[in-house]
C-alpha cells in the first residue's frame, strides 16, 4: 500500500474525544478526488458512486489491536477488498480512512495509489495495510 498521510484535523479530533480510533468503526472509502490535509470530515471530499461491488460509505475494517508502548500508539487494523460484481467499480486514486462512529465522520488519513486504479468485473484491490508497522502510530 502507498505511504499514509494523516489529515491535520486527526491529532485534535483525537485529543478533544471526537473519535476514539482503537474502538469506534473504522471505514476505508475510495475516491478520484485527490484529499488534502487540510480536509477534515467525510463531506469534504467527493467519494465514488455506489454500485458493482462497491457500497456508499465504504467498507468497515477491522482493528486488531490499539496499544501504546513506551509512549508510542500504535493502530494495526485489517485489509480491506473491494471487489467488482456486476461491472466495474468506478475508476479511484485515493483510498481514505475515516471513523464512521464520529458524529461528522471525522478523517483519519489516506492512501494514494500513485495512478487512476479500475476494478473490472470479477476482479479485486485489496489496500494492504501492515500488519507490523500498523497503519499509523502517535508518538
């Protein structure tokens, strides 16, 4: 998967309680609209069309562990795979994660796949996050 980068907005929605990113539900959503950091809710950006395989909202992932050692958080969640059925999923570059549990779907951070990515019928992606590294830590 590309290098995450963190929307701004992220340090202090996490300081002020807005989001809690080691409970609350964890989305991964597509776009072609290339995100800033200076966006900080799921409204800011233009996400794809719903349909062939891929949901409006995006798809929830999993977190497999939230834990801090010698001061430093780190969050590992589970890959996500949206596969086209039907037809294509709408072309994307950016892949975003966001917290769906917060009341404005407040941003996390976001991938980009470095080109237009087209998912034909039958076919899948699949954003690979590490399971090692986590897909992002606060120090």
């Amino acid at each position: 998967m590309a290098t995450f980068t963190k929307f701004n907005a992220f340090v202090e929605n996490v300081a002020e309680k807005k989001l809690d990113p080691g409970a609350d539900t964890l989305k991964v959503m597509l776009t072609l609209t290339a995100p800033v950091a200076g966006n900080s809710v799921k409204a800011d950006l233009t996400e794809i069309a719903a349909g062939n395989g891929y949901t409006a909202g995006g798809t929830a992932t999993t977190i497999t562990s939230s834990a801090q050692t010698s001061g430093t958080y780190k969050l590992v969640i589970t890959d996500v795979t949206f596969t086209a059925s039907g037809g294509s999923i709408a072309n994307f570059r950016y892949a975003v994660l966001y917290d769906d549990t917060a009341t404005n779907d407040e941003l996390i951070g976001f991938w980009d796949s470095g080109a237009t990515q087209t998912i034909t019928d039958g076919n899948s992606f699949v954003t690979d996050f590490d399971a090692s590294a986590g897909v992002l830590t606060i120090a």
